[in-house]
C-alpha cells in the first residue's frame, strides 16, 4: 500500500503561480511512475502529467505543455507540479497517482492515489 499526500494547493490570482506536492509516505513508491490528475467541478477527472520512476521522463496534457512542469525528489520521496500563468480554467482538485511500471495518462492504469488539493485560480 502507497500512501500519497498532496498539498499547496489554494487561491490565487489568474496570471499566478501555485507548486503542488505529492509526498509519498513508502519508499517503494520511488520505483512507481508517478501523475497528476485533476477535477473541476462538474466535469470529469483529466490527465494532468506524468513522470517515470527515475525522473528522466515526462508526459503532459497537449492543453499544459509549457505552463506546468512535473518533477520529483528521490530525496524527499516527493513529486512536485509547478504551475504558472494559471487561468480561471485551471480551477479544480489536483490528485496525486502511483503505478508500478511505466508512465501512463490513463487513470484506470494508476492502482494508488492522494485525496487531492484543491487550486482555486481567480479572474
């Protein structure tokens, strides 16, 4: 069983920046690859980024290329997701996910998941 904990989200300003954090509370989580998910209030859970177990590679959503980086901290057993120019649209509850194996974008493919941090972004 992994144990995931998010945090930082909160409110903020349309043009800001927010960095969210998922802290995995076993070490056998830094052979999972890792993601983000995200739900905005009435609409379904989306595909965020991911990120392989060793940190080397990356996917995003096509939509947040460029605006959110995903990384992660073998260190502190910790996945970050740094989020800049964020619009009104980016308004949901950010959920952390873990899998063993390879990265995916498929929810149904993540066996372990955080109870989420909710980002409120204002016009």
């Amino acid at each position: 069983q992994v144990q995931l904990v998010e945090s930082g989200g909160g409110l903020v300003q349309a043009g800001g920046s927010l960095r969210l954090s998922c802290a995995a509370k076993e070490r056998t989580s830094r052979n999972y690859a890792m993601a983000w998910f995200r739900q905005a209030p009435g609409k379904e859970r989306e595909f965020v980024a991911t990120i392989s177990w060793n940190g080397q590679d990356t996917t995003y959503a096509d939509s947040l290329k460029g605006r959110f980086t995903i990384s992660r901290d073998y260190a502190k057993n910790t996945v970050y997701l740094q989020m800049s120019s964020l619009k009104p649209e980016d308004t949901a509850v950010y959920l952390c996910a873990a899998r063993s194996g390879g990265r995916s974008w498929l929810q149904n493919e993540y066996y372990y998941w955080g109870q989420g941090t909710r980002v409120t972004v204002s016009s």
